[in-house]
C-alpha cells in the first residue's frame, strides 16, 4: 500500500466516522418542542409546559394531560375553602428532556388569606416548590426510586451535598454554608420518608438534571420553607425504567 491509498483509507474511515457521530446526533435529539401554558383559578396562576411535535398524536394529548393535572393535584386549588383566597404566581423550568424523560421544577410564591375576602385580615406568605418527572414512552410520573435505590446511605449523600439553596440564597439573606446547616439538621428519617412517599409532601419534590438529581426538603426557619438540594452524578445515564 503506497502513502496516497494510505491517506485515501484514513480520510475515508475520518468521513465515516463524522456520519456516525451525526446522525447519533440526529437520532438523540429531542423529537419535540416545549412551549408555555397557563392555568388560573382565582388570584393562582399556574405556568407549566406543553410539548409539541410528536409523531404519536394520541401519546402528545396524553403527556400534555399528565403533566397539567399532576401539577393540578399537587397544588390542589380545590381546597381552598370559598371565604379563603389563594394568591400564587408559580413558574417552571424544564431541567431535563430527552426522547424518553421529562422532568420539570416549579417554583414561586404564595399568600394564604383567611376570613372575610373583602378583608383579608390574617395572612401567610410562603415559598412553594414541585416537581414532576415522566416517561414519555410510558406516560407515567416516575419517582426517585425509579433510578436508584433509596437507603440511609443516599439520605446522608443528600445531607453532605454542598449545592443548596432556596429564595433565601438566592437573593442573598442567608449564605449557601448556613442552609446547608439547615438541612443537615433535618433527621434523616424525615428525608428518607420523603424519598419513598408515593403522597404529595409539603415542600418535597424530585428532578432529574443531565449529571445530577434535585430533591427538596422542608425546614424549620425563618429563611424560607424548603431548601432544594443538588446531588451530582457523573456517571449518570437517566433512562427511562
């Protein structure tokens, strides 16, 4: 083999490998498109995604469905009593999509008013947080233990993660290194009933983000309700189970 058929074989294996890696590129690319909907009842505004694009139209109809009532029943306007007002404004951001997994983080804040409307004498301001999570092949809400195994070793990964935050670090009232005091303080079977709980928990949620997991956990301060948590994982590859 003379040096021109060599460079002529290596240019070819080069070509082929670049179509390789371009369409796995294609054949990973998230076959939809998300956009905003929002749902009100009263003084609640509830912002949450919708996709768009599927070739299944029937799937589309029914994820669009799932993430909307799940949120729905999470917050839970219906029970709210009706000389009692509601006022949320709640945002979301999509912190994971793939061709299989969906996973969406809602936060905002909210103001609970009891008695007469017209009054709105007595009042409680908190800072509100959910997630949802789902299989899009499937069209299920998919849990923590879907990916993992939850055990007390998980719990004090989770308490000696130093990526926390809430409203309160993020506009600068209380340093990262204080909440996470916060959460180290939370007992560890409070956390490990919020991993296997399949209830709606106050100030609990999950997501998923491509090298990392998000659970939140309630706690008793004056800087906020919740402090979310971050886990890196590396090495994680999140497939649907």
């Amino acid at each position: 083999m003379n040096r021109k058929q060599f460079f002529s074989i290596l240019i070819a294996i080069v070509l082929l490998l670049g179509l390789v890696v371009s369409a796995k590129h294609f054949i990973q690319r998230e076959p939809y498109q998300i956009t905003t909907e929002t749902f009100s009842q009263g003084e609640a505004t509830l912002k949450y995604p919708q996709i768009h694009g599927l070739k299944d139209s029937v799937k589309e109809k029914a994820i669009n469905e799932l993430i909307r009532d799940d949120l729905k029943s999470q917050v839970d306007l219906d029970s709210i009593g009706p000389i009692d007002i509601l006022e949320l404004d709640l945002n979301y951001q999509v912190t994971l999509h793939t061709p299989e997994l969906l996973s969406i983080l809602y936060t905002g804040t909210s103001t609970y008013y009891t008695g007469r409307p017209d009054v709105r004498g007595s009042c409680r301001i908190s800072d509100d947080i959910y997630a949802t999570t789902i299989d899009l092949h499937h069209v299920e809400k998919l849990k923590l233990s879907d990916f993992m195994d939850i055990n007390m070793d998980l719990v004090r990964k989770i308490k000696q993660s130093e990526n926390v935050t809430n409203e309160a670090v993020k506009g600068g009232h209380i340093r990262k290194e204080q909440m996470q005091i916060l959460v180290k303080d939370v007992p560890d079977k409070s956390i490990f009933g919020n991993l296997v709980s399949d209830d709606n928990r106050a100030y609990y949620a999950f997501c998923l983000r491509p090298d990392s997991f998000l659970v939140s956990t309630a706690i008793a301060s004056a800087v906020g309700d919740y402090a979310l948590i971050e886990v890196d994982c590396p090495n994680a590859s999140w497939n649907a189970p």
